[in-house]
C-alpha cells in the first residue's frame, strides 16, 4: 500500500516560466477580473499568486495600480520581462501569500487561476485569508476562482494516463503533457502527476497536487475570517453558482 505523504509541492519543471506560458496563454478570465476592479481613481489593486504576470500584465495596461505578488523567482522574472517590454511599471513581489506583510492597504485582493488548490492544509488558507484580510481596506474587496471538485470526473480520469496538452514553446521545444490522477479522500487532496515529453524525449514526471475545497466549506471559512460573500457564480460569464457549476467564483466584501 502507498503511504499517504502530507508534504505536498509542485514540481519544478511546472514553474519554468515558458514552459508554463505556452501551457497557459489563454485569456479567459480577463474580462471578468477587469470587471470588477474599481473604478476609482488611483486604486490600489493587490494580486497573489501572480505567476508569470498573465492577467497582471493586461490588467496593468488598463490603467490599474496593481502590486504583483509569488513565491516563484523564475516566474517574477518573466513577469518583469513583460512588463518591460510593454513599458509598465508593476511592483513584483516574491514572497509566500501565506505570511506576507506589505506596507499597505488595497481596494481589491485576488487570487486568480485555482491558486487557492496549493495551499495544501486547512492552516495554509487560515493563514492566507488573515493576509488578505489584513491588506484590504475597510469594505474592500476579495476575489478569487477555484474548481468546484468534481469526484466522478476524478473517479473516471484516475483509470488511465491521458495527454492533455501539446505546444511548441517561445523557445522552440516541443512540448507533450500526460496527466495521471488518484484522489485521497482523506486530505482532500487530488494527487496529479504530469508526465513531460520534451522535443519526443521523456523528461520527468512532475506533480501538481491540488487541495480540493468544497463549497460549503469554503463559504463557512469565508464568514470565519471576516469576509460577506456577495457574490458566488459558476463561470466567469456571472452565472450564478449551481450543483452543475465547474467554478467556484468568489467576489467578497471585508466586513
């Protein structure tokens, strides 16, 4: 029998910034993050678990203030690399979202992409959600995405390795992803390996553990740590939460 390991990280290989580029080039979710920054001048906008800069860089574009935010260097600095190239000014950060302490209060926090799945133990989002709160402003807002778990689509994907992407990279490897899958009931975690072929040769099996957070434990979580739910939808379109939602979409006001 495998033992159950409660150390869980993400691979390497899934932080090498062009790497990850070329896998996540999609734009999906601007619109909606857009959205719902404010409106007011001079805001100050917060993002944690920035990445590589992906809405950071557009959202900057638009006029916004925003203060960028993750614990990857190789991330950061392609962040920075964009943001040059567009000639915009972003303070990145490089920190752990789970103890960050910044001399400064925000009208908006978000935590985009299903971020919140690596925050592994229930303390990590305890710890998470304090820092945010602790970076808004009073009646400031707090908006993050996250899966809405789905144990038949695990159950089903757990019977088999299955390629879930294929992409050249900006620079010019060749990239095939295979994903396998076992959830564990018992830390709620969902343990995905990805296999990576690069330029047709195997290069190593790397994971991408993810916390799975149901809804109602998210919403009871939420209230503990001083936060109204305002909004809950299922998709970045607004629409509303339901038992069919493949999303969990948050917009949360400090109380």
């Amino acid at each position: 029998m495998e033992n159950t390991n409660d150390e869980y990280q993400v691979g390497d290989l899934i932080y090498d910034a062009k790497i990850y580029d070329g896998l996540n080039n999609f734009l999906t979710d601007l619109q909606f993050y857009k959205d719902w920054m404010p409106k007011v001048e001079n805001a100050q906008i917060l993002e944690l678990c920035c990445g590589s800069g992906r809405l950071t860089i557009p959202l900057a574009k638009e006029g916004l203030k925003i203060v960028g935010v993750d614990n990857s260097k190789s991330m950061l600095e392609q962040a920075k690399i964009k943001a040059k190239n567009e000639k915009l000014e972003i303070c990145f950060v490089e920190a752990d979202v789970r103890n960050l302490d910044l001399s400064n209060k925000f009208e908006v926090v978000f935590i985009p992409f299903n971020s919140i799945h690596h925050l592994y133990h229930n303390q990590d989002l305890f710890d998470t959600l304090k820092v945010v709160n602790k970076h808004l402003k009073n009646d400031g807002i707090f908006i993050f995405d996250c899966y809405n778990p789905n144990i038949q689509y695990i159950t089903e994907a757990e019977k088999e390795k299955n390629k879930i992407a294929e992409y050249k990279t900006s620079d010019e490897r060749n990239v095939v992803i295979e994903q396998t899958m076992k959830y564990e009931s018992k830390t709620q975690i969902n343990r995905i390996e990805w296999y990576y072929i690069i330029n047709e040769q195997f290069h190593s099996r790397q994971k991408l553990d993810m916390r799975m957070y149901f809804p109602q434990e998210l919403d009871a979580y939420l209230k503990w740590f001083g936060f109204t739910i305002q909004h809950k939808f299922g998709n970045f379109e607004e629409k509303q939460f339901n038992d069919q939602s493949k999303k969990q979409i948050f917009v949360c006001r400090k109380t």
